[in-house]
C-alpha cells in the first residue's frame, strides 16, 4: 500500500463565464502522504480554492482523476 493518503492527476477545473470559458486549473497534479503538513500558497486569483475544493471533495474535476489511499474518488 502507498503512503500517498490523496492525490490529484492532471485535474482540470473551468467555470462558464459571460465572457466564456474560464479554465482556472489546466492540468494540476498533488500528492500528499497520510500525516504530512503542507501549504498552499500563491497570488490571489490562482486557483487554490478550487484545488482544496477537488482536494476536498466538494466539487468533481472537469478532467483528471482524484484518488483517496489509492482508490478513486
């Protein structure tokens, strides 16, 4: 078994805009080991929300895959 508690593979997010399509997360991959202790940290408007939104399992990825201990989510 993986230590890897939760990871994210090349997860997409996009939002529909008036403007159009907004792609706010193209690809983004994270894995974390059970117990370790991260931060998140970037400019405002980056996608971080969105990132602990999937991470979390709140919202689903526009494509990708997100598995917990090693099982998908």
């Amino acid at each position: 078994m993986s230590d890897i508690a939760l990871e994210l593979r090349a997860v997409e997010r996009r939002f529909r805009t008036e403007a159009g399509e907004l792609a706010v997360l193209r690809g983004a991959d994270l894995s974390l080991v059970a117990g370790e202790i991260v931060a998140l940290v970037a400019p405002s408007g980056t996608g971080k929300s969105t990132l602990l939104h999937l991470a979390g399992l709140l919202e689903k990825p526009d494509g990708g895959e997100v598995f917990y201990q090693g099982q998908p989510a």
